[in-house]
C-alpha cells in the first residue's frame, strides 16, 4: 500500500531532512512540499495526501491555522492523517486536541519519525478496512478518552486507549503498559478510570485497571484471590472484592 505524503516546513533544510528520511521507505510517495500556510493549505486541496508532516511556526498561518481552515472546507476530501513535526513542546496538547497522529518534537531521529509514520499508516489501514470514507474523530468532547498525551524520556507521545493493555497505580501516579512498553503518566488511578469506557476497561485491583480486550484467562488462587493473564502472557492480580465486577462485565457481554 503506497502512502501520499505533503511535507510542510517553512526551513527548506528541515523539508529536505525529511524528504531524504522518508525516500527510504518505498511505500512513501512524497507529492508536494510547502513552506507556508497558505501553500500547504492549497496543496492538501489539490492533492489530497494521506499524511501531512505539518511544521507549527509558517509563515502565513501556523499549522494549528492551517488544520482549522481545511477542517472547516465544506465537500472537501477526507483530511490527512497529521503528524507534527516542532521545535517546541508547548504546543503539544493543542496538537491531541486537533486529533494529530503524533507530535514530533526536532531535532528527531530517523527511528522517531518511522514510529510517527507507522502510527499514521495503522490509522489509514484500520479507516481503509471499516470505512472507506472516514474522517478524524470530529472536535468536541467524547464521551470517553480515546488517546492518552505521554512524555517519556524527552518524547510526547500519543497513546491509543484501545492499545493499552493494563494501567497500575503508582502512588500519584500511573503506568500504562502497552504491552512491550510502559509509560508513567501524572494522574491517579481513579481520576483516569473515570475516563475510560467501563465496557473495554475494568478495575481488578485497587492497583490495576485491565483492557478487557486483552484478557485471556482467568486463573483462581487460594484464599479466594484470583490472577489474570493478558494475551501477552502478563499476569496481574485480581483481588476478591473486585471479582464481583468480572462477573458483572461477562454476564453483560
């Protein structure tokens, strides 16, 4: 499956770093560069790629500017995937709330941006499969979390809920395994366990929270404590007084 890609930099230097990453995936077909706003926004109209490398400071209009003005086109073709590419960190939850793929913060290395790429390519495939002619969730709020914002080890990431495996307290804060990665993320267990649908996630322990998708099998202990193993072969604790919720969710299902 071949990919379209518009790259748009205002630094001609940064385009070309880009461009010469992204020429040894052969699946990547770059079709257009821009160096400002309206240029990139003119662009993405007239040739409609499936992933945009959009720089934030442009000429013009910033990038923020530029995903307002074509998410606003009426009749337009379906938006590209985004991945931000910056210098600067502060503009990263403007970025989740924009629906962006990723946020990239420069100087990267050319492993970080395949990893931007591949989260792209998973979402165009997953769209393709489903449906055809979706779009981006749309802007507002939902009803559920669907991304977690993550910075881990000089990198903002952004987490789909629905591939995190397991999430463990840890005092204020919580980790949140993916199931070959774990990410410590500043909030309580309780605070996030209200954010998430009760109908993938559930809470076992006062300690873990499970993705019910990943669930497979339940194995009982003495003293009426049960475990859990994951698809992945994890195993996490699941206490008595939580069991009555496992039960609850099975029945349901």
């Amino acid at each position: 499956m071949v990919i379209q890609a518009l790259i748009a930099d205002d630094e001609a230097l940064a385009r070309r770093k880009l461009r010469d990453i992204l020429a040894h995936d052969p699946e990547i077909e770059i079709v257009g560069e821009a160096a400002s706003g309206p240029e990139t926004v003119h662009l993405v109209r007239e040739k409609s790629p499936q992933v945009l490398f959009l720089d934030v400071s442009m000429p013009g209009q910033n990038g923020f500017d530029v995903l307002s003005e074509l998410s606003a086109a009426e009749g337009a073709a379906p938006a590209p995937r985004v991945v931000i590419t910056t210098a600067h960190d502060q503009y990263a939850l403007r970025a989740f709330d924009a629906h962006a793929v990723d946020y990239v913060l420069k100087p990267y290395t050319p492993e970080r941006l395949r990893v931007a790429l591949e989260r792209a390519r998973k979402e165009i495939v997953f769209s393709a499969r489903h449906s055809p002619a979706a779009l981006p969730p749309p802007a507002g709020p939902a009803p559920y979390m669907s991304r977690l914002l993550i910075r881990s080890r000089g990198r903002i990431l952004f987490v789909w809920v629905s591939e995190v495996f397991w999430i463990g307290a840890e005092e204020n804060y919580v980790r949140v395994s993916t199931g070959r990665e774990s990410y410590l993320l500043r909030e309580t267990i309780s605070s996030l366990e209200k954010k998430l649908d009760p109908e993938l996630f559930l809470r076992i322990h006062r300690s873990f929270i499970v993705n019910l998708r990943f669930v497979k099998e339940v194995r009982a202990r003495s003293r009426g404590e049960s475990v859990m193993i994951l698809a992945n072969g994890q195993k996490i604790a699941m206490s008595r007084g939580y069991y009555s919720r496992l039960r609850a969710s099975l029945q349901a299902t």
